[in-house]
C-alpha cells in the first residue's frame, strides 16, 4: 500500500522510502529523493517555522496520526490557497464569537486555532465536507450563530 512523502505530497510505494522513513507517521515520513535533496518533512517546517513557498503554505497536519492518517492525501494545489484564505477568515470568526467551554481548544490564539483547523480542512477526501463549512462560516455575519 502506497504512502505519502511529507515533504513532495507524492504518494509513493515502499520502495521509495527507506525501512526508517517508511514506519515513521505521515507528517514526518519522507521518500528517499527528499531526504537526499534535504527537503523538510511538514513536522520539520512548523518546528523552525520555515515553509517551502514564498505564499507561506498552510501549517502542517496533526502530528499524531492514527491508522487512518497514513490514507490522508493534502489537498491539490489549486485548492490550497482559497481554503487557506478560509481556514483564516473562520478562525477570526471563531475567536470574535469566543470559543465554547469543553471543546478542547480552551486558551488557543489565532495560530493554534488555524493549525487546528487546517489539519482537518488540508485533507482531499474530507474537501467534500470541509469546504462548505468553512465557507459559510467564514461569509456569516458576526451577529449569526452557527
């Protein structure tokens, strides 16, 4: 079964990657041509803070990932930015309405709050979910309640 590189977001056989690379989880996985050209891995850029475009790309998934994570594809580039741009637009709006008690995002700023979202929001198979609830989140007037 197929994995993805952190670093390219080419899904790649076992082959590709080395037998330490491969049991690594899906943010920190990298195939053998990114470990040698000395491409980071999204785990890395978040730690140093570093992104590999000038546009800043979104922050990386959740570090932890489950059986399910290594399934995960990032979203295609042409959807990368507007969803962006809409990760951002509903975190303002999450934080202007304040955020509700128990749901695990006590004490979280904008940054957090964006890395939380676009770890569900960067995911191809979930584009289909995701994206329309973050478009109306994101154009709801600051009155509305979800």
């Amino acid at each position: 079964m197929p994995k993805v590189c952190s670093a390219c977001h080419k899904e790649l056989e076992k082959t590709a990657f080395s037998s330490n690379q491969w049991r690594l989880n899906s943010t920190q996985r990298r195939c053998k041509e990114c470990v040698q050209s000395g491409r980071d891995s999204e785990d890395s850029r978040a730690q140093r803070g570093r992104h590999s475009s000038p546009d800043g790309p979104p922050p990386p998934a959740a570090a932890n990932s489950t059986s399910r994570g290594s399934r995960r594809q990032p979203l295609r580039d042409e959807r990368r930015l507007p969803v962006r741009a809409l990760v951002e637009l509903a975190a303002d709006q999450i934080l202007f309405r304040g955020i509700p008690p128990k749901v695990g995002l006590d004490g979280f700023d904008k940054s957090r709050l964006v890395k939380r979202l676009w770890s569900v929001a960067n995911n191809e198979r979930m584009y289909w979910l995701t994206g329309p609830l973050l478009e109306r989140l994101a154009e709801q007037d600051s009155e509305e309640v979800i």
